[in-house]
C-alpha cells in the first residue's frame, strides 16, 4: 500500500527538544530518507530519548496502578465488606475493575480528542497529574462505593495518558527505530505491573491495611510533571499540521480544503477509510482487552489457589506468579518492534491472538505442577499482556497527524465500553461454572476475533507515517 502520496522520500521533521535548556544542536534529520542508516538507533538523539523516557515513565505509573489494583484488589474488599457480605468478594472485585476500565474508556478517548487540539505534551501533564491525585485518594477509602468512585476517577486519567505519550514518541522518532521505540515505550506498562507485584511482595506482610500503602505509592508519578514541563517539547509534526491545516484521515484521504476545523472524531467515520480500518482496529482491541482482563488478571489468584490445594501458603505463590507474568509480559515488549519489523505488521498481529488463544488453556487446564504452572504464566504474561504493544507500533503508522490522537485513543479506549464487562461477568461466573479455569476458557474463544480480523489491516512495515 503506498504511503503519503506515494514519496518513499518524504521528509518528516520531527522534534527538536529546547535548545535554550540544554545547549545542544538536536536537530532530527529526514525520518523517511531512502539511505536509511544500517543501525536502526544511528540517528537518535537526546532529545529522542527524552521524549521516550518521558512517555515510558508515564506508562510505567499506568502499568504500577492498574496491577496493583488486580492485586491488592482482594485485601481491600475483605477489609471494606461488611462480614455479612463477605461471600461475594468476587463480584465486588469484579465491580471495582469494572469501574476503573469504564472510567478508562471515557477518559481515554476525550483525552485523545483532546490531544490532537491542545497538544501532546499539555494532555500529557494533565492526565498525569489527574491519576497521581485519584490512585492517592483511593488510599483513604472507607467502603466499596468510596473505592469504586475513585477508581472511576482514577480511570479517567489513566486512558489519556497512554494515546497521548504514544502519539508524542511516533511523531518525533525517524521511521526506521519507531516501532521498537513504540515497543520499548509499551514494556513501560510491563515494569510498572512488575513493580507493583514486587512492591506487593514487600508490602504484604504489614498487615490487612497494607493495600492503601500500594496505592500512596502510586502519587509518585505526579513528580514526573517537572521533567515533562522542562525537558520535552511538543510534537512539531502536530504543530505543523495543525497551521498548514492539514485534515486528512489516511494517507489516501488527501488534504481537505477547508479553513475551520472539523471534529476529528467525526471525521475518522466520516471517511470510509477511517472508518473501516477504524472498526477492523475496534474488534482487534477488543480481543486483546477482553481476552487479558477477562482471563489473564486473575492468574495470580488462580496460581495461589494451585498452591493452596497443594498444602502451600497461596497468598505467596500468588505475589510470585504476579512477578512472573509480568517478567514474561516485559520481554514481550522488549521484542515487540523487532518482531513486528522482521514478521510484518500482520503476521506480527496473527502471532499474538495465535499465543492468546493457546497459553489460556496451557495455564487453566493443562499445567499439572507448580512449576509447570509458573512457566506457563511467564509464557502467557508474554502473549496476553505483551499484545498490548501492537496498539503502540501499529496505530499511529494507520492515520494521519490530524486524527491521530483521536484514532489512537478510540480504539485503545473504546473497546473497554465492551471489556470492562469482562472482569465484570468472570466475577460472578466463577461460582455459576465451577472455578477460574472454566470461566477462563469459556472467554479465551474472544481472541479469535482479532485471529479472524488481522489479516484484512493494511501492511504498514517500513512505511512513513501519514501526514
């Protein structure tokens, strides 16, 4: 498929980070040159890599504060449910997930909205500072409703700080080192998942109130605000589109002549384009939410009942499979732009739902010991929450500037209208189907959804970004 009007060539200036703050000429060069550079990180500059570590560490508060919610999410409804409800801690806890997903939805997609007419950067302070103050209050919750609340709240921010980050770091890296940026950018979610299960791990033995410690430590992030306000700037390639008024959807929309603006989310249907790759992106995301939220977080619990069984202490052996599924989900994230270079975009998409689809069965039905168990998650950590990166490495290569934070946080957001009730309806099945293992398997046929809609997505390996 060709790619912005069909050049190969085509320049695309990028970032440069404020000269005025460090002294240095960091001017980005052609991202899309035909004598591409033999190294893919040749032509990264500081500037580069602070606009990844800013996104990253982002990322990383996002991956602490959703896992540790899955975590600790037990501890919390035991000691904020009544003891005449206390029979019902799986569908409360499935509530509150619920919660924070929907909370997500929304505010993910207006923040991508929001982004692509504020700008990258400011959305990114907002949604920082927004989630830092709700996981702190969530700390001083004194029932299920005050939790559920501001897990809400907390969701809001959380959604927009992901498309936002993303579209900053595809907007500024030269083409051939985006996709493993974008990879390297997603194993944020895995190492924040990975530290809240290992702060888990540290913080558990203080007793029944050691859940509000887990999400105190999550206002950190708000100290990332003055890295970002200093050192980073906004995404020139924005900039610039936003001034030469630059509305297309796709590559193949063409500029549309018109002086006011039109709103970009009705614009991203309005074009049949857009629209289809829209909807195609839609049912993809919604295989991988669903299929990790509704089967993948509850490994740990599932794990500690293994042991449990075993005569083992299972509140341990859950804290270490947290640990080790989220290992396995860092390396998938790692690997993602490197595969996804090597396979193609595709293919790279065939092999996720492939793995989701086989690792839920390799770890509810067919792991027989413990470790066989802990290996079997490391590989599903892989799969299941390492898909995620295909958001970051392929949305941003299938719609234009214009639209790009809006696409991006639609299709990242919006499927979880859908998927909150995933952790939602697994809650109240697990006693209705006998146990975790049933109600896993019955929900992993969702990633044959994005198995069946992978190959109809445009191949966009080694091609420019639309302007």
């Amino acid at each position: 498929m060709k790619r912005g009007g069909g050049c190969g060539a085509q320049s695309v200036r990028v970032i440069s980070s404020s000269s005025i703050a460090s002294g240095e000429d960091e001017t980005m060069t052609d991202t899309t040159s035909a004598a591409a550079p033999s190294s893919w990180s040749a032509r990264l500059t500081p500037a580069h890599w602070r606009v990844l570590t800013a996104a990253f560490f982002g990322w990383v508060f996002d991956g602490y504060e959703t896992y540790a919610l899955i975590t600790v999410i037990g501890p919390a409804m035991a000691a904020l449910l009544p003891a005449s409800e206390r029979g019902h801690i799986h569908a409360a806890a499935g509530l509150a997930i619920a919660i924070t997903l929907l909370g997500w939805a929304a505010g993910g997609t207006v923040g991508g909205i929001a982004a692509d007419y504020i700008g990258r950067k400011r959305m990114l302070l907002i949604s920082v500072v927004g989630y830092s103050l709700f996981t702190g209050l969530t700390a001083f919750s004194t029932s299920v409703g005050m939790l559920v609340a501001f897990r809400f709240l907390t969701g809001l921010f959380l959604g927009s700080e992901w498309s936002t980050g993303n579209s900053l770091l595809a907007e500024t890296w030269p083409n051939e080192a985006r996709p493993k940026g974008a990879g390297f950018l997603q194993s944020g979610f895995g190492f924040g998942a990975f530290l809240a299960a290992a702060v888990w791990y540290l913080l558990r033995p203080l007793g029944p109130d050691a859940w509000r410690a887990m999400f105190l430590v999550g206002v950190l992030p708000g100290f990332l605000v003055l890295f970002l306000r200093r050192r980073i700037d906004d995404s020139e390639a924005w900039a610039r589109a936003v001034r030469e008024k630059r509305w297309a959807v796709t590559e193949n929309s063409g500029r549309l002549s018109l002086s006011a603006r039109p709103f970009t989310l009705f614009q991203l249907f309005a074009d049949p384009e857009g629209r289809r790759r829209t909807v195609l992106a839609c049912l993809m995301s919604i295989s991988t939410t669903m299929g990790w939220w509704g089967i993948a977080t509850w490994i740990p619990g599932f794990v500690g009942g293994f042991a449990a069984h075993h005569g083992l202490h299972g509140p341990y052996w859950a804290s270490v499979a947290g640990l080790v599924y989220t290992a396995g989900a860092v390396v998938g994230y790692l690997v993602s732009g490197f595969l996804a270079d090597w396979m193609g975009r595709r293919r790279y998409l065939v092999f996720l739902f492939v793995g989701g689809l086989v690792m839920t069965p390799a770890v509810y039905l067919w792991s027989h010991s413990l470790a066989t168990l802990l290996f079997a998650s490391w590989l599903n950590g892989f799969w299941t929450l390492g898909a995620f990166s295909w958001y970051a490495i392929y949305l941003p290569e299938l719609f234009a500037t214009n639209v790009r934070g809006t696409a991006s946080a639609f299709v990242f957001n919006a499927s979880r209208f859908i998927a909150f009730l995933g952790p939602l309806m697994a809650g109240e099945l697990i006693g209705a189907l006998g146990g975790l293992a049933h109600v896993a398997l019955a929900f992993s046929v969702i990633y044959v959804i994005g198995l069946v809609v992978a190959p109809f997505m445009p191949e966009t390996k080694g091609q420019p970004l639309p302007q």
